[in-house]
C-alpha cells in the first residue's frame, strides 16, 4: 500500500511539474512588445540584453521592401512592422514575420490617401502601430490607419485626412499608436489643424475627438492605466479618460515636443525643464505631485527609459545619463558613439544603445558607473527605437530587420 502511495505521490510530481514547465514556456512566449515604449511604458524588458556583440549574436536578419522609422511590435511570436516605398513613399505596407526565424508570414499594402512630404531623413512609416493582442493597428505620416489581424486580414481602413483636411506638417508626422478598454489613441498634431481622437478598436469609429494646440508636436500617447492615456505637448501633460476623452487632470509647466514621456508603476517622467518625475493618482482624481526636476538628465531626441531604481536619458551631445528615480540625483554618466534618434532598451544592469550610423553599443552599469562592454556596427542607418521579445532583441534600419540574442542563455 506505502510503495503505491509512494508511486501515485510521484507520478502526481511529475505531472505538476510538466504543467508548470509547460505554462512557464508559454509565458515567455507570450511576453509582448505591444507599442513604442513596450510593455509597461518604461523601455524596459525581461528579455536578456547580451553584454559581449558580434555577428554571432544575430540570430537572422532580412531585408525590408521599403524603409520606416516605426518601431517593430512584436505579440504571440509575431513581428509587425510597417514600411512605406515607392516614388513619393505612398506605397503604404504592413508586414508580419515569425518572430523566430525570420521568415515573412503576409504583407499588406495600400495606397497613401493622405500628404506624403516628408523631411528627408524620416519616412512616412515613422510612427509605431500597436497591438491589443488580437488585431494590429497602424498608422503612417500621411494619416492613413489600418486594422488587421494576426492573419493579415483587413479589418477596418481610415484615411484620415478626408475626415479632417487641414492638417500639415512639413517635417512629417511620427506620434505612434496606442490602445486601451477598447480604443486605439491617435494623437495628430500640427501647425495646422491640430486633434486627437479616440477610435473604437473594433468598427474603426470615433469614439471621440478633441482638439489641440496648433503646434508640430511628434510625442507619442502613453497609457498611464487601463483607460487613461497622457498626451504629451509643448504646453505639457493632459491625462486623458479614453472612455470620453475627458481631462482627468493636467501639468502646465510645459514639455519636449521630441523625445516622449516614459513610467515606472505611477511615476511619470516627463521631458520638461530637463526632466521632470511627477507621482499621478492611477484613478485620476487629482493633480499629481512633482517629486523632483532635473536640468542634468535633459534628454536630447531618445525618449528616456526607467527600470529598477534608475532613469536613463541620452543627452543630444550623446552622453547617457543615469538618475536616482527618487531623488533625480545623477548617479553616473558616460559618453557614447553617437549620435541618437533611436530610444535605448534595458533589461536588468544592461542598456543598449543603437546609434543614427547603426553602431550597437552595450552598456553594463552598476548604481556607481557604466561601461561600454560590447559594440556591433550594423553599418546601416538606424532612426527606429528597439523592440524586446520572443527571446531577443529587434532592430530595424532603412533595409533591414535584425534579431539580436545573447549565444549565453
């Protein structure tokens, strides 16, 4: 009776822990970069940054049929990402490649309906599209927003523009997408006709639409908490319910119209006045609190990104900055082989930082110091931020896609 007893125990063991092996595979799986600033708002990933980089640490790479700025999203395995090609950049295009080896699962493509003049040095691919999980939303500088699902099958389609035809940036519109309870948060801001809209992520309706300073702003929404979004703008923050697109509440102290605010948990840090970490109220029901203001973690054209009890800015003369999250106190700084448009990425004590020129840098840090402790020269022009899942690191340069792993783990 003891030895079957024994043997049932046993079996039982080995069962729980194969689910637990098997739920433990799914959830790495499953860990997502759903927009611009991942996750959580932060920059941050749990996905491991390799300290050493050599050509032994690309995983694959594939060319890409037209160039872009966007961000790659990455959901379920499944890398999305956005090109625009042709004469006048109004071919408009959405791919989907197996996050794990590379291969090209659909493509979309559409016509732009919408203003294609662009600065040079961007595209009209720039802004990064978003995923709930279910269906990819992107939208493009020429104000064209589509709905597709993981299959690559149309959903919905907005051209923007005929709705609401005064808008003009000459520069090139980048705001990426974000959605939340349901509705996608497109924030279009110009010298000209200047709004941001709440659209229904199902029907492709407005929810709502206010309007908004008419200034050329290329910030992108963040989701503070579910249903409540900041908007970001050279006057400052508006926490906005996307229920309605009321105001919940505001900071008028002003902010960059470049780089984009990032969080950690109910921490905002805004790039105003340097930086500035404000400490919100997640249900919005009052006026959040300055914690701190810093001149010396200004960031220059990178987003900043937080993880831990560390905020990392990089400075337009290419210096990253590493600031105390309580205190904004700086803890350390050093200079890197610039210069940046892309945000860096970071995950535990790494960062990595990829340069206009492509140059991939690794930074390890501690509270005290950081080093530089691998490079890896792409050789490409890279303006678009990284993205972190599926077991690695994505980058995307006006040709190429690559996917980045630590050969250790």
């Amino acid at each position: 009776m003891t030895s079957k007893i024994y043997e049932m125990i046993r079996l039982l063991s080995v069962a729980v822990f194969m689910i637990l092996i098997a739920g433990a595979g799914d959830a790495q799986s499953e860990q997502p970069w759903p927009s611009f600033q991942g996750p959580h708002g932060s920059g941050a990933t749990t996905e491991k940054i390799p300290r050493s980089l050599s050509e032994e640490n690309i995983v694959w790479e594939k060319e890409l049929p037209g160039r872009g700025l966007s961000t790659p999203v990455i959901h379920s395995n499944k890398v999305f990402l956005t090109c625009s090609s042709g004469p006048e950049q109004n071919r408009l295009r959405v791919l989907c490649l197996d996050a794990i080896d590379g291969q090209l699962l659909w493509e979309r493509q559409f016509w732009a309906t919408g203003r294609t003049v662009c600065h040079e040095k961007t595209s009209v691919a720039a802004p990064t599209p978003c995923t709930d999980g279910k269906r990819i939303y992107a939208i493009f500088s020429s104000n064209d927003l589509v709905c597709l699902d993981f299959e690559g099958n149309l959903i919905w389609l907005r051209g923007i523009t005929a709705d609401y035809p005064n808008v003009s940036n000459s520069l090139g519109m980048s705001s990426s997408l974000v959605v939340t309870n349901g509705v996608v948060v497109a924030q279009v801001e110009n010298d000209s006709e200047s709004y941001v809209i709440g659209i229904d992520a199902t029907t492709g309706m407005n929810v709502w639409k206010i309007g908004r300073e008419k200034a050329a702003n290329w910030t992108s929404p963040l989701i503070l908490n579910p249903g409540v979004v900041e908007l970001q703008s050279k006057s400052g923050i508006d926490a906005i319910n996307v229920s309605d697109g009321n105001v919940l509440w505001q900071y008028d102290a002003g902010a960059s119209t470049i780089p984009s605010s990032c969080r950690m948990g109910n921490i905002l840090f805004v790039p105003s006045k340097g930086l500035t970490a404000l400490a919100y109220d997640p249900k919005g029901q009052k006026r959040p609190e300055q914690l701190w203001q810093s001149s010396r973690l200004s960031p220059g054209t990178p987003s900043p990104v937080v993880n831990g009890e560390t905020v990392f800015t990089i400075s337009r003369g290419d210096v990253l900055t590493a600031g105390n999250i309580e205190s904004g106190d700086r803890r350390w700084q050093l200079r890197l082989k610039g210069p940046f448009s892309a945000t860096p990425v970071v995950s535990g004590n790494t960062l990595l930082a990829v340069s206009e020129t492509g140059f991939v840098q690794s930074i390890h840090f501690d509270d005290e110091q950081g080093e530089v402790t691998g490079s890896l020269n792409l050789e490409d022009q890279v303006l678009a931020s990284p993205a972190a899942a599926s077991g690695g690191i994505f980058l995307r340069s006006n040709s190429r896609l690559w996917k980045l792993a630590d050969v250790n783990q």
